[in-house]
C-alpha cells in the first residue's frame, strides 16, 4: 500500500503533529517557569521520551515523507539545550581508582539516613553496610552527603557520624542539623565531611514553615587553595506513596498537608515545582555571591530540562555533562532518565572522572564520584 494512501498518510501526519508539538514545547521548558505553565513540569520530565520519539518520526520522514524531513530537523535542534544537559555524549570509560597528581576526589550521594541505624538490623548484608563500604571504597576527599541521619550511640543503635569521622577518617565536618524529626536525638540534614582542614561554614534557610532543610557550606583548603562545598536536598515530592500512614509526623513532612496525603501525582508536581523554584531562587543568589572556585552538590529532585535545574546551572559546568554518558540516571525507581542528583562546579573548575555506579541494595539514589584537578 503507497504511503499517499490517506488510510497512511493523515494518520501519520497527525502522529507526527503531535509528537512534534510537544517535543517543541518540551524544548522550551529551559526558558520558561512552570509555576505560569504548569503543564511544563510534565514536559520536562517526559522530555528524554519526546526526544526519542522526535528521532523516530525523523528517521521515519526520511523513508517515507523526505519533504517534512527538513523541517523536523529544525525543530529537533530547538531543543539543543536539554539534550545536552539531559544525555552525556562521552565515550564510558573504566573508573581509575588511582587519583591523577593535583586532584582531588568528590562523593556526592544521597544516601536514604542511612536505611537503618538499628544495631539488630545490622548484619553483613544490610543495605547501611553497602554504604559505608562503598563511601570507603571510593578513597573520596570530600563527602557531600544529603538525607543524612545521625543516632546518638547507644547499646541499640549506632552513630553513622562517629562512623564516617573516626572509622573512615573523615575528622573535619559541618553537620547543622535541619530536624530533629520530633524524636530525641534523631538528627537529619545535609553534612560536608572533608579529609581537609574546613576555614570557614554555613547554611541558609528555605522557607518552609513545616519542612526546615537548608543550602549548608563549608570552605576547605585543598593543597593551599581554598574552595568552596555547597550541598543541599530540595524538597521530596513522594511521587510513588499514597495515603496518611506512609508518611508519619505530618508536621516534618508537607506544608500543605492535603496535597501529600490526598493528592494525585500532578497535583504533587505542581505543588513542589513551585517549592523547588523558590529554593533554586536562593540557591542561585548565594551562589552568585561567591568569589572562590566552588562546587554545588544538591538532590535537586529536579531534572536537567527543568526550569530549577537551568536556572541553577547557568554559567556552571557540569561533571556529568564534561566526563558522563547516557541518561546518567541516578534514581532507581520511577525511571532510568532521572539525573535528579548533581555536581556542578564554577567554570574555573573541570571535572576529570565522573563515575556513578549503580548500586543495589544500598539508597535508592546512586552515588557520583567526581575528579577534579586543582593547579
């Protein structure tokens, strides 16, 4: 049957409207704050999706209707931006252990309070243990840790601090705590853990009346040379749970208690794409105001074609996108397209190795370990 066939041709045409449609507007979503679109968060996140249905319907017109292929091109270049903030184009290479002469070694995860600080839980298979073995394993320098939780000792649990400073031999740290989860001697935030004497710390507050979390800095000196650590989490959406009894103290968890337990996935997006926008806001101000090489380590919960994370990494490279391939995803459920989690540095600083296993039975984030050279 001939592609001018209409039972061929106006289907097709109609697919591949849309398709383009939406990928057009998908590529807008670096440019354009979705608290006035609000159908644009979906967009971003659905982006790597729009791309490769844009490559396809491409590929298709070249066989079967030349005279649109031009024009789909054209559009397939607008979205230039998040394709190459969203895919790493550089050849997988083999992690390299050894670090190069003037360079350091950065670990940023998330790394979900550690699963369990329990000491009945705490057996050589127990997902707490991969993570300290693998942070050991990383030989990093730094540690920008986000989720972080740390236990008093006691007979029953055990301090994840204590074991990052005196086991693993990270003395020097900056740990503010961000809540206390209404429980005694809970404590969780963001924390910088360095192998390098810290100068100088701080944090600065989102404003979230309910869920207090903070933009935390320390300034370390590195071989003479003082650089700047920036960590942070931005506000958890909880996409994937349902219903009161998954999130137990309201008060830490949500503003709006109404969106968290009775709403659906959209109204969530919404929701805490206005919230995210209003900490990259604050994130981006105090960044600008540095005047010393810095790197910003942050679970943005946020991807690359979002509004958050364009507007957070302007003017700022990218471990990812100099040394990374793929999606680079770093959250294991929902999607393997979602590089929610990020190093960014400022532009006097290049990123040399980037590695970003995926590991099981430990967070449900994964861990990136970035090289940088230092001269």
């Amino acid at each position: 049957m001939s592609t001018s066939h209409p039972f061929i041709k106006y289907p097709s045409i109609a697919i591949f409207s849309v398709v383009t449609l939406l990928y057009f507007l998908g590529s807008l979503t670096p440019y354009i704050n979705s608290l006035h679109f609000k159908g644009f968060t979906y967009l971003a996140l659905f982006f790597p999706f729009l791309f490769i249905a844009m490559i396809t319907i491409l590929l298709v017109s070249l066989l079967l209707f030349r005279k649109y292929s031009l024009l789909l091109f054209f559009v397939l270049l607008i979205g230039y931006k998040n394709i190459f903030s969203t895919i790493g184009f550089h050849y997988p290479k083999e992690f390299v252990q050894q670090k190069e002469p003037n360079t350091f070694r950065l670990l940023s995860w998330n790394v979900d309070n550690f699963v369990n600080c329990e000491k009945r839980y705490d057996s050589p298979k127990a997902f707490r243990r991969n993570i300290v073995a693998f942070i050991k394993s990383s030989n990093a320098d730094i540690l920008c840790l986000q989720d972080f939780m740390n236990i008093d000792e006691s007979k029953s649990l055990i301090s994840n601090l204590m074991c990052l400073k005196d086991t693993l031999n990270y003395p020097y740290y900056y740990f503010p705590v961000d809540n206390q989860m209404d429980k005694p001697n809970y404590n969780y935030g963001t924390i910088i853990l360095s192998r390098y004497p810290i100068t100088d710390s701080g944090r600065f507050a989102y404003q979230r009346k309910h869920c207090p979390e903070h933009l935390i800095f320390a300034t370390i000196k590195i071989n003479r040379r003082l650089v700047r650590f920036y960590n942070t989490h931005l506000a958890s959406m909880y996409l994937h749970k349902f219903g009161k009894q998954n999130y137990g103290n309201e008060s830490f968890l949500q503003d709006d208690t109404a969106i968290i337990y009775r709403g659906h996935r959209y109204q969530k997006l919404v929701y805490f794409d206005s919230v995210h926008i209003a900490q990259a806001k604050l994130v981006k101000e105090t960044l600008n105001k540095c005047t010393i090489p810095y790197f910003f380590c942050a679970d943005l919960n946020s991807v690359p074609s979002s509004f958050v994370y364009q507007h957070i990494s302007q003017g700022l490279n990218d471990a990812f996108v100099q040394q990374g391939f793929g999606w680079g995803g770093t959250y294991h459920e929902l999607s393997p397209t979602l590089r929610i989690d990020v190093v960014l540095m400022s532009k006097d600083l290049k990123a040399t190795q980037y590695y970003s296993p995926k590991l099981q039975k430990a967070s449900d984030h994964y861990p990136i370990i970035t090289d940088v050279a230092l001269h």
